[in-house]
C-alpha cells in the first residue's frame, strides 16, 4: 500500500514526533519528584541515555512508548505502509535497547522499564501502584532489574 502523504508531508509528521518530555515520562519524572527523589534527565555519558538516572541509588529508568520500542501489546498496531521500512526500522530500536540494557548492567546500574500500557489504555494499571512499586524498587537495591508491563508486573536478576 503506498503512503497517503506526500513526502513533505510524511516528515513534517515525523518531525513531531518527542523523544524526551514524552506524556508517560512526565506522569513518571512528576511522581518520582513529588515523593523526593533526585535525578538527572536523558544523561548522554550512558549507554541510551535514560530518561531518568538516579545516581545516588545507582538505577536508570526507561519510560518506554510500546510502539517505538516494539512492546508486544493491544497498544501497537502494525503500520500498513512501508512494511519492510518499519521492520527494520523497529528491529533495530529493539536491538539497540538490548544493548543499552545490557551495557547499563554491565556497569552496574539497575534498570527499571516502565511500559506505556502500563500507564493507559485498557491495560493499565493503577498509578499508585506503579509509582510505588517503582519507589520502592529505587531504594531497595536488591533486584538488579524491573520491568512494569500493563498485562504484568515482573522482575528479574
């Protein structure tokens, strides 16, 4: 199927697009604030740049967007155009978070991922309790890893 818009306009779309500040992790960098945790934004120095770093408790969190970052969830669909672009495409955001992930442990951080289903649509789960659960996951220093999924909460390491 060939794209509806015209080039110009198709990257004037992408451009758009956040990064950083994204809705998820704003909900997440607010929560943390308020409950008084300290921390440094999108630290370039490590491997894909957290979107939040806590030094003091040497942990990073990863407020992951289920499409960018291929999520296997009711929130992701397929893009009907392009097909082969967007396999690569995400494929290759898969494999270089695989690596992030796995340089960022090698260092010895702890890596909490925090799933966008788990913060909207028909599988979220109660803010609290993710922000809870997050808190403490951050100051407990046991578990070497988190992840917060909207069909699942689990953890490993």
């Amino acid at each position: 199927m060939a794209d509806v818009l015209t080039p110009e306009q198709r990257r004037l779309n992408m451009s758009r697009i956040k990064g950083t500040d994204t809705k998820p992790e704003m909900l997440v960098r607010k929560a943390l604030h308020a409950l008084g945790f300290r921390y440094r934004l999108h630290d370039r120095t490590l491997p894909g740049r957290p979107d939040l770093v806590l030094p003091r408790y040497r942990c990073v969190i990863l407020v992951h967007g289920c499409f960018w970052h291929r999520h296997h969830c009711h929130l992701v669909k397929k893009p009907a155009t392009r097909a082969a672009f967007w396999e690569e495409k995400l494929a290759g955001n898969e494999e270089r978070d695989r690596q992030a992930i796995s340089a960022l442990r090698t260092d010895g951080w702890r890596v909490a991922i925090i799933w966008e289903c788990a913060l909207r649509g028909t599988t979220k789960q109660p803010f609290g309790r993710i922000i809870e659960r997050l808190a403490r996951y951050i100051t407990n220093g046991k578990k070497a890893m988190l992840e917060v999924t909207g069909d699942e909460e689990f953890s490993s390491g």
